[in-house]
C-alpha cells in the first residue's frame, strides 16, 4: 500500500479521538511557527502583538484582547484588523440585523466568536470546532473578553445537528471548514437556514464547484453576495496603525507584507446570505 495511503488512515484514526486530534494540531501548528520563522515574521509579529498590548487594533472587533497562541500564522492581521477585511462591511450589515443566536462553525481560537459576542451582548454564540487545542484557545479568548458565559462549545455539527441548534432563534451562522460547508448548509436536511443568516468562506480548491452550488441552494431564500479576495496595502495598514509604521519602517519591505499575509489557498471566496424571513426592528438593535 502506498505510502500516501498509510498516511491518510493514520490521520483517520488520529481524528476519532481527541487525544489524537491533539497530535495532529500541536504537529500542524508546528509546522506554522517553522514557516513564519524561515520567512523572519516571528519576532516582528511578537513586536507587534507587545506594542498593540495584545489587542485588535481596527475593523469590527477593534478592542478585542487577542493574545496570540502557537501556530496563529496570522495573529498579526488580526490585530491589525485587516484579517479578512473584504468582509467588514457585510459583517456590519449582518450584526446590525441583531441576531440572538450565532453559530461558528470552524471557531478555531475564537476569533469570531469572541468578537460577535463583544458585539452583541445579549446574543448566545455556539463554536464549533473539532481541535482540542483550538477549543482551549477559544475557551480562554471567550474569558479574557468577559464572554464565556454566552459562548458554548461543540466538537461537531452535521446538518441535523445544526437544524437543532438554529431553532426559532434569530441566527448568523458564520461557516469556515475546509469544504464541509458543503455537507452542513443542506436546507432540505436543515431547513431553519432558510431564516438565518449565513457568512461563509467557500473553498472550491476542497470541493470543487461549492460556490456555485451554495449560491444555487439559497437563491430562493436570500439575498446573496459573492465577496472576492483583495490585496493588501501596507502603507495604507501603516498610515492608519502608528505600531504597525514604527515596526516596518526600518525594515525589508517584504515583513510589513509577511505581517498582513493570510496564506490562503486559491480559489478563494465569501457568500454574504442574508435571508429575506426577517427584518429586525430598530428597537432590536445593538
């Protein structure tokens, strides 16, 4: 049997069991830490997380005390607040609809959730996520913000299972997991989505044609926009972040870039889905 095969049915095993699970993400963010070194990005990001006092410095979740955790291979652009930053005007948009439930799905170390529940403060937020470590990391985020009696964890959430969890609540559901987005967003088998919110990050290079299936399984019942990656400025990152300037200004142009890099896959893209089931009255609002 090859090589390559093995591999995978050990990672299988790994993944049934927390212990294993473990593993394999102490072992991932590894490999995380030894990028960013053989790019010179380690030190200068811990320069920048000291200088920022550990907190997000822009965009919506601005204030948010963020520490960094072994393996974040982009904690410097969060705390920048350029993270993601295609996303900030439709994430305005759907906070402002003043959702009572959301669900993370891919939660990681708290990113979102912990900054949605700063944002709405009398929302319940449920993260998902099957790595141990990431649940720890969001568990702690969630307390150093003050949050963590909103923010329930999960390990797993099929699409029954997220029917369960959206009820009659008004929900956001905010979706990051490497293709299963396309077994989890089946409004046939959840049909609460139809009512709900839904931001998620799609990822064709893990299961071709995803976008266009999503788009196609909502249309009926949303609003949707596809959201593209963009580029990057640093001088503008720089100009609007006085320790970002200070940090870079003296150094090789490419570790302001290296600082704002998120090392993404391609294709990459967003659906923004706002449902057409409800519209929150002003009063309802944060």
């Amino acid at each position: 049997m090859a090589l390559a095969t093995w591999r995978e049915r050990l990672r299988a095993v790994l993944q049934s069991h927390a212990t294993g699970r473990a593993l394999l993400a102490w072992r991932i963010r590894g490999q995380a830490e030894a990028l960013l070194a053989s790019r010179g990005l380690r030190a200068p990001g811990a320069q920048l997380a000291d200088r920022l006092q550990h907190r997000v410095a822009r965009g919506p979740f601005a204030g948010m005390l963020y520490p960094r955790r072994r393996g974040d291979i982009v904690h410097a652009a969060k705390l920048l607040g350029t993270y993601e930053s295609e996303l900030h005007p439709a994430l305005e948009r759907l906070l402002e609809r003043a959702p009572t439930r959301v669900v993370n799905v891919g939660s990681g170390d708290g990113y979102y959730v912990v900054g949605i529940a700063r944002r709405l403060p009398t929302a319940q937020l449920i993260a998902v996520d099957p790595d141990p470590l990431a649940q720890r990391a969001c568990a702690a985020t969630a307390a150093r913000n003050g949050v963590a009696g909103r923010v329930t964890p999960r390990v797993r959430l099929d699409a029954a299972g997220l029917q369960a969890e959206l009820g009659p609540h008004r929900c956001l559901c905010v979706v990051d997991c490497e293709g299963f987005e396309d077994d989890l967003l089946d409004p046939v088998a959840a049909p609460a989505l139809a009512a709900a919110d839904l931001l998620v990050e799609t990822h064709d290079f893990a299961r071709e044609g995803v976008t266009a299936r999503l788009t196609a399984r909502f249309a009926a019942t949303h609003d949707i926009a596809r959201v593209e990656l963009a580029a990057r400025d640093v001088a503008a990152v720089a100009a609007a972040v006085p320790a970002f300037a200070a940090l870079v200004a003296d150094r090789d142009a490419r570790v302001g870039a290296g600082l704002l890099e998120e090392f993404r896959h391609r294709p990459q893209s967003w659906l923004v889905c706002t449902s057409r089931a409800w519209t929150p009255q002003a009063s309802e609002r944060p």
